[in-house]
C-alpha cells in the first residue's frame, strides 16, 4: 500500500467519528481504559458495539488520538512497511513529540500486528484495539504481548445497557412502583425476542441478526478457515442456537449435518465459539479429566440468534431465559458451569477454585412438579460442591426456602439482572 494511498485513508476515516450523537454509556469504565499503561483489547462478537466505545473514548480524548479502521477495503494490500508509515504519518499530523492514544479498529485484519503492537508498547505509544476473532487475539497476545495487555470482554446490550437505551432508569430494584415492574418486564419480553445488538434494537428489524449470523460465518470462519463444507457448517450452527441450552452429542450432530468425523465438528465449533456465535459450558467434576471429557451445553452468543436461527418456538421463553442468564453470567464471572448427576442444576459460578452460588432457572414455579425438580437438582449440586447459597431465577416469582444448611431464594430475573453483582 502506498504511503500517500494510506495518509489520505486514515485522514478520511477520522470522520467517522465526528458525528455528534448520542450513544448508549457502557458498563465498562472508559476513564480506567486510558489511564491503564498495558495494551486494552476490546474483544467480542462483530456488530455489538466495539467500534462505538472506540467513538466514546474518542470524545474523552478530544483530537488527542488517531483512529484507524483495519476493515476497511483500502487496507487490503497493507504491507509490513507501512507500520513504519504509520509511525510517519503520526508525527506528520500531530508532531514528533505528541502524546496521541492510537484506537485501532478491527486489528486481526492485518498481518503481523502483534509484533506491532509490541513495538507501540516499547515505545510508550497508548494503544486500544478491538478484535472479532477470539482465537487469533488470545493466542497471538499470549504469544507476544505477555503481561503488556488487558484484554475487556466486549457483549452486546446487557439488559441494564438495554434499557439505558430507552431511558428507563432503575436506581433499586427492590424499591419500584407496580407501574415500573410492568414497564420493565414489558421491556424484558422484548429483550427476550430481539437481544442486545445495538443496530436490531436501533431499527427494530430482526432480520438484521439473520445478516449477521451469515456475515460471521462467511467472513470469521469460511473464509479464515478455508471450509468447503459450508451447507453442513450453516446446519450445524443452526441447529445448536436453536437448541441451545441443551446438552450436545456429536454422534447426534454427524447425523443431522451429514458431517461424519467428529474431529471436523469439535474444529467447527472451536471456530463458531471463537467467533463468538456461540457458547460451551462444561458440567463441574472434580475431575480435571472429566470435566474435559463430558458432554457440553451450548448457548447463543445473543438472544436475537435464537429467533433468527429459525427453527425454534417462539413460546419457548424458558430456553431464552437460560440463555440470558448465562450471558449475563459471563459477563460477571471468568468460570462457568453446570451439574449433571441424579439430577441437574443449570449454573454453578466458580471463583478462586470455590464453588460460590449454584442457580437453577425456570419460567416458573407454579407447578409441583417443576418446583420439586429443581430444588433437587440444585440441593443435589450444593451439597456436592458444598455450597450454601442457592438461587431459582424465574420470570416473576420471589420467595425465600429455608432448607436445613442451605438457602434458597427465588428471584424474578428482571430484579436479578438489574442488581449489580
């Protein structure tokens, strides 16, 4: 790529953040990301909102920056020399001695940016990047940028994110008036249905999600990867969001897909979770090995996924609450898991090699049957990991379970989501 080709690039692209409007705050403190000395890595799945929090920090900086945009067509034929050519153009628009933070958009694009992003930090250049692609990101910078980095997990709309959106302010969930709790589940149902990727709700339109889902697959996994099985690859990632929340056996996946080595469907979705599509949990054994070996749950990485993956029930609002929940959960914890044994509990939270809360999760509790079922399953898990504190997260009740050495407590979702951890 040229230089001059290259100059009047990165100058076009400081417009797009010129636009003045107003954006949805973050749960993530903007202030600390500057004032951190280590390389910040923005990661997470395409289109939920990286590119936005490079734009918010950009208002904190005030000119004080220069962002650069890797997705851009014109960089396709960037070439190792023109690091070099940025360093140049740096000191050509801001002068030799400018403290100017780099926000570098998209980063796996380009070839050898881990070594580049090695030399910035030598040379005490400020960098913020984000990336799409969990696997190139984690690898390279454990590789080269060991101890120079901090990489922040990157989610679409949280519900609490969800509802800034809509300026709909909740201070104390214990304390609202019966008018907020109906606008805020009203709220929840439609999160349920439409998830948290800002252009969906911007635009209402669910098709987008679809767009998205296709955009990933081609651009993160087909095209990276090289797949030539791309048929078997989409039915396969239709087929877990859909049933996700569900234990997977990969002798069951080979026949649906039509794919009959199992090595090729563990690749596929290594690739589709380190696009970000898609989750795995694992059920909690004291066993290292076994816990490695046993079969995984799968949750969508958002819960417009589920509707637009097609091939689901639309009443099914229980499999999009575990979903939500577990989302939710990853963005509080590092270590997520679930029981499996004489009975089931759907999440078990795992902090500094302690076993902390186990929750179950249910639309309800009305019916016996459901109620006992799950307060087995979870007395079963807490016990076996001696946990004293346990949680039934439905949609709207709330009561309290005195048990001898354990605790109880059911909690509608909305008051749990909008409770900071």
């Amino acid at each position: 790529m040229l230089k001059s080709a290259l100059r009047q690039t990165i100058i076009d692209q400081q417009k797009i953040l010129d636009f003045d409007e107003q954006y949805v705050p973050r749960d993530i403190p903007l202030e600390s990301l500057l004032q951190s000395e280590e390389i910040i890595v923005l990661s997470g799945i395409r289109r939920c909102g990286k590119s936005t929090i490079l734009t918010q920090l950009s208002k904190i900086l005030d000119g004080k920056f220069l962002y650069i945009n890797f997705d851009d067509i014109r960089f396709s034929d960037f070439n190792q020399e023109n690091f070099q050519h940025i360093y140049e153009i740096l000191g050509e628009l801001f002068g030799p001695d400018a403290h100017v933070i780099l926000l570098l958009d998209e980063i796996q694009n380009i070839h050898g940016w881990e070594r580049w992003l090695n030399n910035l930090h030598t040379f005490k250049i400020k960098t913020i990047v984000t990336g799409s692609n969990a696997s190139v990101l984690s690898s390279e910078l454990s590789t080269y940028l060991t101890g120079r980095h901090k990489t922040i997990r990157v989610h679409p709309f949280s519900f609490r994110e969800y509802l800034r959106y809509y300026s709909i302010s909740c201070e104390n969930p214990e304390f609202v008036s019966s008018t907020q709790k109906g606008e805020i589940i009203r709220y929840l149902r439609k999160y349920l249905e439409e998830g948290g990727f800002p252009a969906v709700i911007r635009s209402g339109d669910i098709a987008l999600s679809e767009q998205y889902l296709t955009d990933i697959i081609y651009r993160d996994i087909v095209s990276r990867f090289g797949i030539r099985e791309i048929k078997e690859l989409k039915d396969l990632t239709v087929y877990l969001i859909s049933n996700a929340g569900r234990m997977i056996s990969y002798k069951k996946l080979a026949d649906i897909t039509g794919l009959k080595s199992v090595s090729t469907i563990k690749n596929y979705l290594d690739y589709l979770e380190q696009a970000f599509l898609l989750f795995r949990i694992a059920p909690l054994h004291y066993s290292l090995k076994a816990t490695s070996r046993a079969s995984h749950k799968i949750y969508a990485g958002d819960l417009s996924f589920i509707q637009s993956a097609g091939f689901h029930l639309s009443e099914d609002l229980g499999q999009r609450i575990e979903n939500l929940i577990f989302l939710e959960l990853l963005r509080r914890y590092q270590e997520v898991y679930f029981y499996s044994g004489s009975g089931e509990c759907d999440f078990l939270v795992k902090k500094n090699q302690v076993v902390e809360e186990a929750i179950q999760v249910s639309y309800s509790l009305s019916d016996q049957k459901t109620l006992d079922r799950e307060i087995k399953g979870l007395t079963l898990a807490m016990e076996k990991f001696n946990v004293k504190k346990g949680l039934i997260l439905t949609f709207e009740d709330e009561e309290l379970f005195d048990i001898p050495d354990i605790r109880i407590s059911v909690i509608p979702i909305w008051k749990w989501l909008l409770t900071a951890p």
